[in-house]
C-alpha cells in the first residue's frame, strides 16, 4: 500500500470574495442552482468598454457606459467571442469608473472554484497572459460624428480626416450585450482584467471621490443614474494605485 503525505499552504485570494458578490450573483437572471457561497468562486473584474473611439472609429455615448453595467449582467465570458462553445465565466455586479479623461464600464465576473480548469483561468489571468478583454453587442444606427447621419447612407468615411477633424460614428441604440471575451488583442484601448476592488474594510489606501455629469444625484460613490426611465446605481471609483 502506498501512502503519501503533502504539506503546503494554499495561496489566499488577494482579495476576498464578498458578501454583497453572492447577493448579486444570486439575483442574475438564470441563478446558480445551487447557492454559491464566497469561498466557492473567484471572482474579478473586467475593464471591458469605454467611451473612447475604438480601433474600428466606433464610440460609445458616455451615457450609455452605465447602460452597459446593465446589459452585460448574466451574460457569458467567452474565449475569443467563439459562440460555439460555452462560457467559462459569467458577468455580474460592476461599476463605471473614470480614469483621467476615460469613462470606463468594469463589470465584475466569477468562475467556480471546483471547475477542473478553473485553476488554469485563475492563473493565466493573474499571471497576466489572459490581458484583454472584448464586448460583444448589438445596436441600431452607426450615426456619424460628422453629419449626425447613419454612417451607411452618409458620405464620410470613418478613420478620415474632414476639415481636420476625424471621423467617427457613435454606436447608438444600444440593445443587447451578448457577451464578453477573453482576446489576444481587442478594439479598445486599455481593456483587461483586475483584481476584485477593495472594499473599505480591507483597503490600505484611501480612494477620493469622483462625480461625474450624469443627470441624477451623485452621494460619495454612489451615483444614482437614470437612464431612458429607469433608475440603477453605480459605484464610482478613483483608479487604485499600485
Ligand atoms: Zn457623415
């Protein structure tokens, strides 16, 4: 009979799953069907969109960056937007943070810890080797920053220059988020993942408080957003240093 002793200690999560991420997790449509509990996931956080122009001259409206927190809940996180096959992880919760001049949406996303791979995505995130990240959407009407027109009909070209200034078009009508991808090289500027954001009780620094010119009222953090009749909050986070 053979017998084998091993000795080692785990290495603890940087930062802690919360309480407040189960509650989420548990209210996404479609929830776990077992009750997840905070040492059964991993959870963190994806810089997925924001409102620059993108490596396509696409551009989301500021105001639509909150909207995407909201669209993209539920929705899976997939290698390479490969539709065929299944996601390895699933977005919930997030918040929009502004960094320098950049609004960005950062939904926070969680994989169970008992998947037989999931230590491989967990280190190949953290590691750094997974370090972008790609939306996946569906709108109405490319209108053109030039003429206001839809960019299909209109007689300027995107990435062009007139009377020096570029062409663009806004990506309006937002309507659907269908996923997010783990990618090699995505449209954004800046996309990738980070760890779960600290929360108050386990914070070292101290985080100042941004407001930003969404119309609602904004109290510390919080702000309080409607957006085309409905109301939802989001967190509103000055970027950690590290
Ligand atoms: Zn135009």
């Amino acid at each position: 009979m053979l017998s084998q002793n091993l000795t080692g200690n785990l290495i603890p999560e940087a930062v802690a799953v919360s309480n407040e991420d189960i509650s989420l997790i548990n209210k996404l449509p479609n929830p776990p069907l077992v009750t997840m509990n905070t040492e059964d996931i991993y959870v963190r956080r994806c810089r997925l969109a924001n409102d620059q122009i993108d490596s396509r001259f696409g551009r989301f409206h500021i105001d639509d960056i909150p909207r995407l927190i909201e669209l993209v809940q539920g929705a899976p996180v997939l290698i390479g937007h490969d539709r065929q096959s299944l996601g390895v992880a699933r977005f919930f919760g997030g918040e929009v943070e502004k960094r320098g001049d950049t609004t960005w949406a950062i939904p926070k996303f969680y994989f169970p810890r008992a998947y037989s791979q999931s230590e491989d995505l967990r280190i190949m995130l953290d590691s750094g080797i997974y370090n972008e990240a790609s939306i996946a959407f569906l709108y109405q009407k490319p209108t053109c920053n030039i003429c206001d027109e839809d960019l299909r009909q209109c007689p300027h070209w995107p990435g062009k220059t007139y009377e020096g200034k570029l062409c663009f078009y806004w990506y309006d009508g937002i309507e659907r988020v269908t996923e997010g991808s783990l990618v090699y090289r995505g449209a954004v500027q800046g996309t990738g993942f980070e760890l779960e954001y600290e929360t108050e009780e386990n914070s070292t620094g101290s985080h100042d408080d941004e407001k930003m010119n969404f119309s609602g009222e904004s109290s510390g953090r919080i702000i309080h957003i409607k957006h085309k009749g409905r109301r939802y909050t989001a967190l509103l986070n000055k970027a950690q240093v590290r």
